[in-house]
C-alpha cells in the first residue's frame, strides 16, 4: 500500500504542480479559453491559487521523499482537497457541472492520500 500511496502522491503532484504553473505563468485573459471560471476572479487571486497548487504539490512529495517534517505531506494533501471544496463551490456557482466532477475526483484522491498518510501509513 505504501507504494500505491508513492504512485498516487505522485499522479496528484504533477497534476497540481502543472495546472498550478500555468495559473501562475500565464496572464489571465490567456487562461479564460481552458479555465472559464477566471473571469469571476482578479489575476492576483488566480496567481495566488496557482502558487497554493503548486506548494501544495511539492508538499506531497518533498517531505516525504526527504524525511525532513514528513507530517506536511497528509498536511499538503489535506490542504490540496479543501482547495477542490471551494473550487467545486466556484463551479456550482456557474454551474459548471464538468468541473465540479473533476473537482470531486481530486478531493477524493487528495483525501485517500491524506489518510493514508496521516493514518496506517504514514511516517
């Protein structure tokens, strides 16, 4: 299980760390095409959510692989599937049926990780 758990930290990590650079590198009227809900929100705040994916994706491998404060890793999972709660908040809001589903697919994943970690597996 700890391998599957490696697997799967590691799935979310790039999935977070990539759709978090391309918040954070890309200007917002650039994001509108893939990320509809960028409209309702300042490009600071966009910024700041691509800035919260991407630490929280190197908070899902660093710690861990490191051994240095590994308890930030089921943090870092943890935070990861808040920030789905409000997303999906955001997409209920403009009725975006997809995004809530894809959003509900990473919460559950993000918290499988985070028992995972904080639980039967962690360090």
């Amino acid at each position: 299980m700890n391998v599957f758990l490696w697997i799967v930290q590691a799935i979310l990590a790039l999935l977070f760390g990539l759709s978090g650079l391309v918040k954070v590198l890309q200007p917002k009227d650039r994001l509108a095409g893939r990320y509809p809900w960028v409209e309702d929100h300042s490009q600071a705040t966009v910024r700041f959510i691509g800035v919260m994916e991407v630490l929280g994706a190197i908070g899902l491998v660093v710690p861990a692989a490191t051994g240095i404060a590994a308890v930030l890793t089921p943090a870092a999972a943890t935070g990861l599937a808040v920030l789905m709660v409000l997303a999906a908040g955001t997409h209920i809001r403009r009725k975006e049926p997809s995004g809530v589903v894809v959003n509900a697919v990473l919460f559950v994943i993000a918290v499988f990780v985070a028992w995972g970690r904080f639980g039967p597996y962690g360090w």
